[in-house]
C-alpha cells in the first residue's frame, strides 16, 4: 500500500540513515509509489546518491514493472497493449480517468489464465502515471477486482482489496550498476481468492 506510518517506521528502523535521504519527510527514501492496497515490491533508496540513481530509472522510464491484476470478465485479445492519457476526471476530482488531456500512458498485459468470470493478468508498467493500471483495465471494461473505485461497487467473497499486486522489478542497483530482478509471490489473500474461484469449477 502507500506510505504510512507503519512503513515509514519500517523503513526508518531498518536503516535509519534513509530518514534524510528524501525531501518528503513521510516518505523516506521510497522511490516509487504503490497505490493503496496494492500490495508488492518497493524500493528504498538508502542513502541521496542511491535515491537520485534509482529516480532516475522511473523517470527515464527503464526500470521494468511488471504487476499481477484479477480483472473482471474474460479479457481478449491474449496479449495486448492499452495507449491512452490519463488525468483527473473532471467530474470526480479525487478520481484519474482517461482524458484527451491527460498525460500519455501505456500499459501492455498477457493473459495468463481465465477463472470463472475474471482474467488473470500479467500489466507491465511502461509508464507510471497515478492509478494507471486500475484506470486503463477499467476503461476497456474489464476493472480489477475489488476496485471499488473503479468498478463495480461489489467484491469477492475473501477479497477486501483491489486484487492487484507488484510481481516484478527489473532495476539496475547503484553498486555497479548492474540490472537486477526482484520477485514477490502473490500473498496469501489473493491466493486464496483465486483458489476458491478455481474451486467453484473442479
């Protein structure tokens, strides 16, 4: 999820030399953004050399995110990428949406498996705009899971989040500048979630 005040206290407790490594106090050294309940990888810089280093690789774009999502409906084509520019949504200013004005976004998916009524899916990030994934799946029909903001104000049996998960990073570090993948399983509620689909139909 985002930053809060349990992260924060993580971050701070397991190095605390981050703590000056960020102009935003609330959030020390963290370099990119995961929504709120979403959970998945994040990464810290730890010391302003570090933080500038791995910026870098989101702004310019060349670090690879790649996030798991359950979304609604039986997604087509197999493979696919979705271009679209997000901004606010006019009428709900606390709300992104796809607007002409909006800035350029893309997000490319594989299909990995139909359970039930959703699609499993694996969304890599080319772009890292707010709520990106959340509002590109919503605006072709097929909203995440559990994303009572952006679909339909229902949720699955077990499921008290949007099913949407960071899988995957691929970034070169600062020591040495080498690229490096990092994995994070799904955790145990979305596991859950797609077991008890799977077994409505075994």
């Amino acid at each position: 999820g985002h930053a809060g005040g349990t992260l924060v206290n993580a971050v701070l407790a397991h190095a605390p030399e981050t703590g000056d490594a960020s102009e935003d106090a609330l959030r020390p050294g963290i370099v990119h953004r995961l929504d709120k309940d979403t959970s998945g990888l994040l990464i810290v810089a730890k010391h302003e050399q570090a933080l500038r280093f791995l910026s870098e690789q989101f702004k310019e774009r060349t670090a690879e995110k790649t996030y798991l999502a359950l979304v609604h409906g039986h997604l087509s084509p197999a493979r696919g990428e979705i271009d679209a520019p997000i901004g606010r949504d006019p009428r709900y200013r606390q709300r992104m949406a796809i607007v002409s004005a909006g800035r350029p976004a893309r997000t490319g998916y594989r299909v990995l498996r139909y359970v039930d009524d959703y699609t499993l899916v694996e969304a890599m990030l080319y772009t890292g705009r707010t709520h990106q994934i959340r509002v590109h799946f919503a605006g072709i029909g097929h909203p995440v899971a559990g994303d009572l903001v952006y679909g339909p104000r229902r949720s699955l049996p077990g499921l008290s989040r949007q099913f949407l998960h960071a899988a995957r990073l691929r970034i070169r570090l600062p020591s040495g500048g080498e690229p490096h993948e990092f994995c994070s399983a799904l955790p145990a509620d979305l596991v859950h979630v797609l077991q008890s689909l799977e077994g409505q139909h075994t």
